[in-house]
C-alpha cells in the first residue's frame, strides 16, 4: 500500500460548520453553495478536481491508445488503496467492479450451493442482495430472512441461523433505510467460522461516515462489499469486495478473461480454468477505467483536506445530531413524522431517517421548495455532506416543518 498524501489544506469540524462552508469553494460545478441537497447517503458532490481526472483518463488514451493499460492500471491500485485506508486494512486484498451486483455473483458462484443449498440473509438489505436472493429462492434455494429489529439483537440471532449446511449469511454494517449501525458483527463472524459459513458485510452504507476497520471489528475471515458512490464521492464504477485470507480456496463460476490475465496460453493448454492469485481471481473482464481516474483523484482530495475516517466520522455525527435536535425542536406532529430517539447517536449511520406518514409525499413537497432529499418505504432519508455548512441543514428543517405544517 503505498502511502497517503499527506494534507496540505487540512479541514477542522469548525470549517465545515461555517456558512459559507470552506469546502465549498472545490465543488463549484455542483454549486453545493446554492443547492440544499441532502442526499449525501446517495450521490454526494464530486469535486471539481474529478472533472480533470475524467480529462486525464480522456488524454491518456488519445496519447497511449491500447498502451493505456499500465496507467489505467495504477488508478486501480490508487482506488484500492483508498479502500484500505477506509478498512483499516494495510494489506489488504481488494477486488474491483463497475458495482455490488457483478462482485456479489462473482462470490456467490464460488460457493458450493449443491452441498449447502441455505442463504441467510435480513429483511432490511438493499436491492442488490434482496432481489438476488429472492431469485435464487425462486430457483429452489432456501432463503432465510431474519428480521432486522431490534438492531441490537440481530448479529446474535443471524448467528444462530448460521448452522451447518448454510453456505454464507449476508448482513449490512448500516442498514440501508433506518441508517441503524449493526452491532456486534465480529461475534457472528466468529459463529460462521465454527460451522465453516461465510460472512458477507455489505459496508456500502459505512465507508466514508462510520469507520469500519476490519481487524478491529473481528472480520478478518468476512468478505465485506461496498463502493463509492455514496459518501466518498468516488460516482458510479467504484465498488470493492474485500477478500479474506482463505479466499484462494474459490473458483467463481462467473469469471472474466482478467481472472487469468497473465496466463491465458497455459489455461489453453490445459484445459482447465485457471486463476489468478490474489484479487484478480475474482476479477471480470475488459470495463472503463475512467470511473478510476475519477476516484483515484477523488481520493487524494480528501487525503489532501485530511478527511480520514475519524473526521468524516466527526463531521458526520455532528451533522446527523444537528438535524436530529432541529427536527426536535419544530415540534411536529408525531402522526406526520416522527425520529427514532430509541438508538443513541453511536448506533446511527450517515443519514437521519424520519418515518413519515407520506414519505414520498412529504420528499415531493420539499423538492418544490428547493430542497432534495430521497425517499424509502415509509423512511424520509435525510443525508448531508461534508460540504454543508451549519446554516444549509437548518434552513432544510425548517422547510420540512412548513411541509409537515401545510
């Protein structure tokens, strides 16, 4: 892993409270300044400097041609070291896709479903895995749903439905719709180990805003998915799927040309499918290195500002609590809308979730107010970003108290 570029504009909570915000000024084509958006848990601002890097991608292959390679190359290896850093995982192998879905039936075609025909899963994963697994249980597989609530018991109850002849259990870090942190997921990595289970973490709603270091957590031996385009403002084309040590035990039966890309005549000759060791052994086939080039520059802005973990972590909780006391404050009709005061700020994600009477209706009203938030089921999902001032989040509240009032 090679190391970070240290700061050189470094950026504090203070700045970021301010109005106007002092990151602002390097998203001027998204005009953060002006927009109230708080989708930041679902397309957060690029930078100004992932505009260049799209060029630079553009410049490369007009100079190189197919010689692009080598340079498209050392953005990846750019992209995944910027997922370590996030992993807490110096050493760590990290496979790279276009999204969750390539990467997650990448690892599902490893596993044996003939002698372990048994998925368990939660019934609050996002559409990847929920409409993947639902189709899989269509097609003769046992799919288990734990229920997710409560929270604070789900690690413990997936782990006793983690029994011999399940082949992996599939849980999120932060839930997708309640933005609710899952606890004590080392101890169900441990469960999975004594009955030889896999244990997929699907990250994606932590990396960037609830710092998820591996080792630390107890998921040395889980596969943790996850991607940038959410909080870490990396756009499409930027997924990870983290690679535990006995992954080089899996042969994935969806496998592209790159999983053998430097041996391809020997596979000829043998006749048997071979693999690349390491990440490539779950790796695709040709794809558009441009979203590295974007994420690669992405990446080094934020170690450039010193947003790491710990302070995007910061940032984050303040800005998360800031709409939680100002949504308290209006005071509103818990018929209407209403917050979970259960969960204490620890155990909440990047996004404040409101359960609403007419989430979707109350998303639409705000929209015509100026103010973009999104919405699922019955959750309002407010997201902010690094790039908010104080200022921008409790102007938007008060635009949901004249919704909620109207």
């Amino acid at each position: 892993m090679t190391s970070p570029t240290s700061p050189t504009s470094p950026i504090t909570l203070a700045d970021v409270r301010r109005s106007p915000n002092a990151l602002a000024r390097h998203y001027s084509r998204f005009r953060v300044a002006d927009r109230l958006s708080l989708t930041g848990h679902s397309h957060q601002a690029w930078p100004d400097a992932a505009r260049e890097a799209l060029l630079e991608a553009f410049d490369d292959a007009a100079q190189e041609v197919d010689g692009k390679w080598e340079r498209a190359f050392a953005k990846a290896e750019e992209v995944r070291d910027g997922y370590r850093r996030l992993l807490g995982d110096p050493g760590g192998v990290l496979a790279l896709g276009a999204n969750t879905h390539e990467l997650l039936i990448r690892l599902l075609s490893a596993l044996d479903l003939r002698k372990r025909p048994r998925l368990v899963t939660t019934d609050g994963e996002f559409h990847t895995v929920r409409r993947q697994l639902t189709r899989l249980g269509e097609a003769g597989l046992e799919i288990v749903r734990v229920p997710s609530a409560p929270v604070r018991t789900l690690a413990e109850r997936l782990a006793a439905e983690a029994t011999p002849g399940t082949a992996a259990v599939l849980v999120s870090r932060v839930l997708f719709e309640s933005a609710r942190i899952v606890p004590d997921l080392g101890a169900l990595a441990a469960a999975c180990v004594r009955n030889d289970v896999e244990l997929v973490v699907d990250a994606y709603h932590a990396l960037g805003v609830v710092p998820t270091p591996v080792h630390d957590l107890g998921l040395d031996t889980a596969w943790v998915l996850g991607g940038g385009y959410k909080y870490l403002q990396l756009g499409e084309g930027n997924c990870v799927l983290r690679l535990p040590s006995h992954a080089d035990r899996f042969r994935p039966v969806v496998t592209g040309w790159f999983a053998e890309f430097g041996d391809l005549d020997r596979e000829r000759a043998t006749g048997r499918v071979g693999y690349a060791p390491g990440a490539e052994r779950f790796a695709g086939a040709t794809y558009d290195p441009t979203s590295h080039y974007r994420a690669a520059r992405v990446f080094r802005f934020f170690a450039e500002h010193g947003l790491d973990s710990p302070l995007l972590r910061e940032i984050s909780w303040h800005q998360v609590g800031l709409l939680a006391d100002r949504f308290d404050s209006l005071d509103l009709p818990e018929r209407e809308i209403v917050r979970d005061r259960e969960t204490p700020p620890a155990g909440i994600g990047g996004f404040l979730a409101l359960r609403c009477r007419d989430a979707a209706g109350v998303r639409r009203a705000l929209a015509e107010r100026g103010v973009r938030t999104d919405s699922r089921g019955e959750y309002l999902r407010l997201g902010p970003a690094p790039y908010l001032s104080d200022r921008q989040l409790e102007s938007a509240m008060d635009a949901l108290g004249e919704v909620i009032r109207s």
